[in-house]
C-alpha cells in the first residue's frame, strides 16, 4: 500500500490554500524529473555498490531556459555545501539550466549533463554565444550509498530532464534515494501554496531534498515526534543537509527571490531543522514571470514587479510550504538498506499519527 502524504493523514499546516496538486508543478510550466540507481546489497565494494542514489531536475518552464533565462537567486544557511553556478546567479539574478539535484561527489558528472543536454538544442554556445554554467546542488547519500563509485552519469541526468512531468515522486527517488532526514529515511518532497499579493493570486511551490538532522529535534505541527519514537541501532555519524528550491508566478526580480529564499529556513525550523555545523543548507528561488529572451533588446517579458509591501503573503507561503514538503518527503520515503547493511527505516506513521492525535493537532 502507498504511504500517503501528510496531510491526506490529516496533518495541519497552516489555513493557506495548497495548489490542486500540492506540488512545485502547481506554478504554472515547472516539472520536475527522477532518475533513480538501486543495485546491489552487502558488503560495500567501491565501484560496485551497493548503490543508493539518484538524480532530480527541476525544470523552470517547458521551452529552452539557456534562450528564455528566469530570474533566480540564492541563500545559503549554513555553507557545508555545494551550489554549481551560484556566482553567475548572484552576479546576474538569472537561472538558465535545469536546476539538477544529486549526490555530492557527483556533481562534476551532473555538470556535464546538463552541458550536454543543452548542447543539443543550443548549437552557438561557446562559439558565437555564452557558454554554459550549470545549477547543480547535493546532499551527501553515503551512508547509503557507495558514493566514491560516482555512479551518475551524464546520461542519468539527460534522462532526469527529458522525463520530467507535472506530477512528483515524492520519498526515496531519484537524488533523494539515498538521503536521511532526522536520523529517518528522507528524500524528495514537495508542497504549495495559493496565495493573494497585491491585486492579484499567485502559486508559490517547495521541492526539498532532505538529508538533514537529528531524530530527536524532528517536530511535526509542534509535537516533538522524533523525540517519541524509540531510536534504531543504525545511525549516520554526521546530520548531513537540505537543498530548498522555490518556485514562483509572481512578478519578482532577483532581490526580492532572495528575500523568499531566506524564508524557507523559517518553514525548515517549524520541523526542528537546527542547522548543524557540517551541514549545507542552501535555498534556490526563481519566478516564471520575469522570462528573459537571450540576447534581445526586448528585455523582461513583463512590465511589472510586485512592491516589496505586498510581498508577506509570498512569505508566509515559502515557509509553509518548505515545512510541508520537508514532511510530505518523511511521510512517503520507505525503509532503504544500503551499503554495509546500513538501514534507513521510514517514518513509523501509525505512530506518528498516534502522537499527533494525543496533542489534539490531527485534522480527522
């Protein structure tokens, strides 16, 4: 039987709306692909597995990114962590790849990815145009995995891209699969918000990637969760990290995603995140609104941003909906054995149910 997310298991987050799907893909043009890797068991054997890893592409819109730019932007918690290309969005305030997830010794492998798919429909770029600077970020799965394997590849990531869709896979898929969150199988997870800034409605969608945390800082709707359920034998010597990203259909330029960037720390802390030392904890915002056309005079598709005053709502969406997501991945992630026997145990849920209901915070 599926797992479902949380809240179809009756937990509150909040009396914003979500989106008809509850998903990133509720902002109009996103989609989001997986390419899992699950081979072998045992014993680790470096370049043989077992193998417990993946890749994510989270796609700004459906045409060509490298030709219509989105405005983006990032913020980075705590810097125990990877951003490919962070330097070009500061200095610009524009995300033009597919923004790629995986395992962090991959990245380089993801790069090339990225590169290569780009390639394919961009013929000019490093002759007659600028060359290519990916978006790739990661979470360390190794406690899973055989990470010194480097067992992505390029194609795992043109795969990831070409199967993206509207609809997300959610747990233990593709960067997620070998991810931990609050010393539980983590993952992908994601969540959205519909919400009235200025004159008009907007979507705000949250996809994470989860490998974050201690068990007994986990706390779902306020309720110290983690802290309640008796600890397994299995556990990663470090508290690892999260990669955030934010989608939006709100007019916004590069400062003001940078502002939603932050906030998603906001909605992280409401499920106990703390931050460790060794963690990256890295937020990425773009909005659909503000297109750019490559190398036209004709600039922003849009003629308007909203005003900085007019901007709390879109808050109080991103932390909600990064609170939601971080526990739609706890909720849908199975257990996952790994390398070495290492056991990742999913999110005991009747349990979990069992201690919200005895804190008066289940909705059914």
């Amino acid at each position: 039987m599926s797992r479902p997310r949380a809240r179809e298991a009756g937990v509150w987050f909040g009396e914003l709306p979500p989106g008809p799907k509850n998903m990133i893909t509720d902002v109009s043009g996103v989609k989001v692909g997986h390419y899992t890797i699950i081979r072998g068991s045992g014993p680790l054997m470096v370049g043989e597995g077992p193998v417990r890893t993946g890749v994510t592409a989270i796609l700004p819109h459906g045409r060509n990114v490298y030709r219509e730019p989105v405005k983006g932007a990032f913020f980075d918690m705590n810097g125990c962590g990877g951003l490919l290309g962070s330097l070009q969005i500061r200095e610009f305030g524009l995300i033009d790849t597919p923004i790629v997830l995986t395992t962090t010794m991959s990245m380089g492998s993801a790069a090339e990815g990225v590169i290569r798919y780009l390639l394919r429909t961009n013929h000019e770029v490093g002759i007659s145009e600028d060359t290519i600077i990916p978006v790739v970020s990661e979470c360390d799965d190794s406690f899973l995995n055989d990470s010194q394997g480097l067992h992505v590849k390029g194609e795992h990531v043109v795969a990831a891209i070409e199967g993206a869709s509207d609809r997300v896979v959610e747990g233990a898929v593709g960067a997620g699969t070998g991810m931990s969150c609050y010393d539980f199988k983590g993952g992908i997870g994601t969540s959205s918000r519909i919400v009235t800034a200025g004159e008009d409605s907007y979507t705000v969608g949250a996809l994470v990637l989860t490998n974050h945390g201690d068990r007994d800082e986990l706390r779902i709707d306020g309720v110290p969760v983690g802290a309640n359920i008796p600890p397994t034998e299995d556990k990663r010597v470090g508290q690892g990290s999260i990669v955030t990203v934010i989608a939006t259909d709100a007019p916004l330029d590069a400062r003001q995603l940078g502002r939603l960037a932050r906030r998603t720390f906001l909605g992280l802390a409401a499920t106990g995140f703390r931050s460790h030392n060794g963690s990256g904890d890295i937020s990425i915002a773009f909005s659909t609104a503000n297109i750019h056309v490559r190398n036209s005079d004709k600039g922003l598709l849009t003629d308007h941003l909203l005003r900085d005053g007019e901007m709390t709502p879109l808050f109080k969406a991103t932390a909600d909906c990064s609170e939601e997501a971080v526990i739609n991945s706890l909720f849908k992630a199975e257990t996952v054995v790994g390398r070495d026997g290492n056991t990742a145990y999913a999110l005991p849920i009747d349990k979990t149910l069992e201690l919200l209901k005895a804190h008066g915070r289940l909705l059914k």
